[in-house]
C-alpha cells in the first residue's frame, strides 16, 4: 500500500507571512478524505500547491509535495502540465466562472484532452461520452452551446466531464457545491462519488460543511490556522473527536432533532490572521480546554483511543484503505490512524 | 441512443449563433451606434472611391484658369489656389488619412496588446520592463517622435504611421493589461491550467477572446485619435509631402484663403469633423453592444 499523494512539512507563505504551516497529510490511493476547516484556514491553499498553482506573491516557502512518487516541489512549469489533468484534476467552487463564457462547452471538454495529445476525432467522441456520463441530456446537441446557455448544475457537469476527461488518479474537489441549491447539490455530490468508484479515484474534498459529505468520505483531516488540527476516520469524528477544535465545530452543526428555539453553540473569538506569529497551540485563545501547557506547541502525534461504544463497530475494521473490488464499499480504518495536535485527551475535558 | 428534438422542446438557444449578431443588432439600434455606423460607412465609400481613382478630377491636376472658384456643378466643392478640384482632394485625402491611421492603429493594436497580456498574464520579470517602457512611450510627445522619425528617416506616409503607431502603443498596453490581471485569477482560467493547457493555448483561446471586446473598442476610438494627429502632423507639414492630398495640408493651405475663399477650409474641415464624430460615436455605441453586462440573449 502506498500513499498517492504525499504533503510533508507543506508550508505556504505570501511574502513574510505564512499561512499554511507546516501540514503533514498522507492519502492512500483509493481514499476519499475530506479536508475541512473554516475559511483562511488554508485548506484551499494547500489543495492549489498540489496543482501548483499558487500565483505571486503565494508561494510554497517549504516542505514537499509527492504524487504517485513523483516530488512535485520545484518541478518545471512542462512537467506539472503533465501531471495536471493526467494525474490530478481539480473542481471548483462555482461552476458560473470556472467555464469560458466565450467557447462552446463541448470544446472545452475536448480541450482537456487535445491538451494531452489525444488526436482531435477521438477526444470529440470522448468528449460526447463523457457529457452523457454526466447526465447531460442529447450531448450532441448541447456541446455547440455556450456555458450561459446552462445552469449551475449543468455547468457544475461539464466542469466534472472535463476535469475527469483524463481518467485522473486523484481528484481534488475544492467545495464543489458552495454555490449550487441544496437539491442540486446531492446530486453533484452523489454523481462525483459514483465516478469516483467507476474510476478509482483517490479523492479529496475540500469543504467548511462537514455535513454535505460525511457520507462520502472514509477520512477527515481538519485544519486551523494553517495546521492540521486533526487527521481521524470519519465516524471517529463525529463520535469522539479528539480536538477541543473539531469538537466546537461539530457542536456548533445544527440539531436536527432540537425544536429550534435554543441557540447555535459558537466559538468565541476569530481565527489568528496570518500576519500574526503563532507560538503554541494556535487554537488556545479560544480553546475551553487550554491549560498551560497549550503554551507549548503539540505536534500531530497518534493516539490510541480507548474503543468508546459507538465507535466501535465502525472503526473496528480491517487495517487500511483499499478500493473494495467491487468498487466502493465504505472503508474501514484503524482507529490508530488517528493523529491529534492537542496536548489535553478528551477524558481530561471538563 | 438517438432522440430526435424538435424544436418546440428547445427552451434555450442551444448553439445560438455567436454572440456577433446580437452585438451588431444591439449596435444599429442605440442612436450614438447607429449615426456612428453611417458616418464611418460614408467616410469607407470615400476613401474607397478615392483609392479606386472614382473621383471626378486627378486630385493634384491643376486648372490655373479655375483657380479659387466657389462651389458649382463643374467642381462641386470648388477649387483651390492651383484650380485643384477640392472634392477630389478631400476624397484622396481621407484615403491617405485613412491609410495613416489604420497601419498605425494596427501596428500599436498588436503591439500593444500582446505587451499588455503578456504583462497581465506573466510574473515580474516581463511585467517590469514592458511597464518600463510603456511608460517612457507614454511621456513621448507625438509631435516631437513624428519630427525625429521624419528627418532621421524618409518623409512618407509610413514614417507618419510608424510614428503615431508607436506612440499609441502604451495605450493598448494600459488597457489590455488590468482585465488580464484579473481575468487570470478567474476560475475558467485557472481550470484551464488545472487540466493542463499550455500557456500559448491558454493566452489564445481564453484570455485573448475575452478582451476582445475591450481591443475592437479601444481600436475605433484609437483610429479617431490617429486621424486628429495625422492631420496635426500634416498641418505641420510633418505629414505626406506635397502635392500629395491630405486633409491636414488642405487646411493649412486654406488658411490664407478661408476670410475669401470659405470653400478651401470647408471641405476638408468637415471631412474631419465626420471622421472624428464617426468614430468616436461608433466607438460608444461597439462599448455598450459589446458589454456583456447587456445580456447576451436579447
């Protein structure tokens, strides 16, 4: 089993100021990981690195990114183009401006494959496979129209036809539903996943809503500040989250079961901005739980958790991540694959 | 699978013909548009007529005996100092002018607009330099680059277009510059280089039709400006040597003539008048058909 995407050490910096600090992720081909975490809180910024397609003054100031073993730090321009929609594909938050208004959409689907080599009557034929794959209906007729001729969701479908046009090994989705109505938005999501198992996919969502894909994913890693605050499987999260940051955040979901008449739990303060220098913990001005030692920065270490009731039949599984053959059986993960930047367990919470 | 649709289930214009059609429709019916398209449509037959050799005298065929007449069936805008027919001066000029300005137009159009993509686009290292010298073309009188190029080289209309091509070209940087800036922070750009597009592809097929509308708007207005220094220069007598027509030498000749001979100073006068108006209407009507922000579909 090896990893297909690789962060070490990922640092990312605009001029003096580092906004991603130091973020250590390890997905194994076959995954499906959610990176969750409010906004400023760098996740977007480490997915674009991957792609490396930070712009001036973005720039990554350290560490090493590796894809299906290639070290991607310091490639030349020729070789990402490469791996970009042959290796990794990315989709975007809101499909009104992710597609060219000038160009049919047909042609930007084919695009993403003549870019690639592939021989121009050929990606047309893929081309009108893949748009029929998507659900877009009679793809002969609308590959000759322009994206204002579409709406979100059918935008949001091309985008997909396109970003998958080379069989990626890893698809980065960058909150790909944000801008869509609720109905539209399951189905992107449920046709993202049922592509994902056709083709195998490696997947990485990158989202503030924990809820739209915690039915998705078999893994999430959640940031602050630039950090990863917590890297855990999916049910362990919800039943035991093991950072008072991630327990905040889940606390303040809404209950679908409460009457509605009480109010939203929220988390006191603001995130630090990226001008400010962190030292220790970078959660505990506003942590409920910060002690003294929290003055002292936790590293991401492993924990081994006690089997707590409800966690237990999800996270006694098999050791590791494997597509089943069939293609996309929920995943069973160790519950020792859980790593926590935090010095106080939950047992010790008040 | 094969479903036949008729065209009662097309909602939406599905393949639509491009967004040409509707601009020119858009165009022809804002007033400013419209006026504007005749009057460039009137000046185009002139210079077409002149270019052909369809005018009613040799533009620089002196008729001494005729010399300073007033308009008439014979000459229909009368003649100058020489007996020259001014009808015909007038059409020949506006072609010699519309010659300068075009070439020159053309020249800064493209100069201009790759330099401006090119630093919209790329990082520091080409930004710097070519806002380097923009800048400097910037602080460069017209006038002055025009008289430098027209001694140090030959005295003929290319030196003029070279000239003031090369002073307008800061302009189309400037413009073309700040909407690439922002245009490549777009999502459709930045997917576009997600699955993996060469920048040559990128800057040709994306960024490039996107300004399009901004480059046709700033050539109309750009040609109206040419046509102005054109005639300065010529006025100047930096422009075509004589007895070469152009509109700019017309008016200067006339200028003795005009208190007693009105005719001389008229014609050409009013020729550039309509050149300008022309152009610069047009201009405002090509910016508000080609906005997008007017709704593609009306």
């Amino acid at each position: 089993m090896s990893d297909l995407l690789e962060l070490e050490d990922l640092r990312v910096s605009a001029g003096p100021h580092e906004i991603v600090r130091g973020v250590d992720l390890a997905v194994p081909a076959g995954q499906t990981v959610a990176v969750v975490g409010e906004s400023g809180s760098g996740k977007s910024l480490t997915m674009l690195s991957v792609m490396g397609l930070l712009s001036p003054p973005l720039r990554v100031s350290g560490g090493h990114v590796r894809l299906a073993g290639w070290e991607l730090t310091g490639l030349h321009e020729r070789q990402l183009r490469e791996i970009r929609g042959n290796e990794v594909a990315m989709i975007y938050q809101d499909p009104m401006t992710s597609l060219n208004p000038l160009m049919r959409v047909g042609e930007q689907v084919m695009e993403a494959m003549t870019a690639h080599g592939v021989a121009k009557a050929q990606a047309r034929e893929r081309m009108l496979d893949l748009l029929a794959r998507v659900g877009i209906p009679d793809p002969r007729r609308t590959a000759r129209a322009y994206p204002h001729e579409f709406s979100g969701g059918m935008r949001q479908r091309v985008m997909i036809a396109s970003a998958l046009a080379m069989r990626p090994k890893l698809l980065i989705a960058d909150e790909p539903t944000t801008a869509l109505d609720v109905t539209i938005q399951q189905q992107i999501l449920a046709l993202v996943d049922e592509l994902r198992q056709e083709l195998g996919m490696t997947t990485i969502w990158v989202t503030h809503d924990l809820g739209v894909v915690a039915r998705l994913v078999d893994r999430v890693v959640v940031m602050y500040a630039g950090h990863v605050v917590e890297d855990a499987p999916v049910r362990q999260v919800f039943a035991a989250p093991q950072h008072p940051y991630t327990a905040s955040l889940l606390a303040s979901l809404p209950d679908p079961n409460s009457d509605g008449r009480g109010r939203l739990a929220t988390i006191p303060g603001r995130p630090p901005t990226s001008t400010q220098t962190i030292t220790g913990c970078p959660f505990r001005p506003r942590c409920a739980q910060a002690r003294d030692i929290c003055a002292v920065r936790p590293e991401l270490l492993p924990r081994t958790l006690p089997v707590s009731p409800t966690a237990a039949p999800a996270a006694a599984g098999g050791a590791v991540a494997e597509p089943a053959a069939g293609g996309g059986a929920a995943v069973a993960v160790e519950a020792a694959t859980t790593r926590v930047a935090c010095h106080v367990p939950p047992a010790e919470w008040r | 699978m094969t479903t036949a649709v008729t065209p009662a289930e097309t909602t939406v214009a599905v393949g639509a013909p491009p967004a040409t059609t509707a601009a020119w429709r858009r165009l022809l019916r804002s007033p400013a548009g419209l006026i504007g398209t005749v009057l460039v449509a009137l000046i185009l037959i002139g210079a077409i007529c002149a270019i052909a050799g369809l005018t009613p005298y040799d533009p620089v065929a002196q008729h001494p005996r005729d010399a300073l007449q007033g308009p008439s069936g014979r000459y229909w805008l009368g003649t100058d100092q020489f007996g020259r027919d001014i009808f015909s001066r007038t059409l020949a000029g506006i072609g010699n002018s519309l010659r300068v300005s075009v070439v020159a137009v053309a020249l800064s159009g493209v100069v201009g607009t790759l330099a401006g993509v090119c630093a919209g686009y790329f990082g520091n290292k080409v930004r710097g330099p070519v806002l380097a010298v923009t800048n400097v073309l910037f602080a460069f009188p017209p006038l002055l680059l025009a008289l430098t190029l027209a001694t140090t080289l030959t005295r003929n209309w290319a030196t003029i277009a070279l000239a003031i091509g090369i002073v307008y070209v800061p302009i189309f940087v400037r413009v073309t510059r700040g909407p690439v800036l922002s245009l490549r922070e777009t999502d459709f750009i930045r997917a576009a280089r997600v699955v993996g597009l060469p920048t040559r592809r990128i800057l040709a097929r994306h960024i490039l039709p996107n300004i399009s509308a901004i480059v046709t708007v700033q050539v109309t207005l750009s040609l109206s400006w040419a046509v102005l220094t054109e005639a300065s220069l010529s006025f100047l007598g930096l422009g075509s040597p004589p007895p070469a027509p152009s509109l700019g030498s017309m008016v200067f000749d006339a200028k003795v003539f005009a208190s007693t001979a009105w005719w001389t100073l008229a014609a050409p006068g009013v020729a550039i008048v309509i050149f300008v108006v022309g152009l610069n209407l047009l201009g405002d009507g090509l910016r508000d058909a080609l906005d997008p922000r007017n709704g593609r579909n009306s």
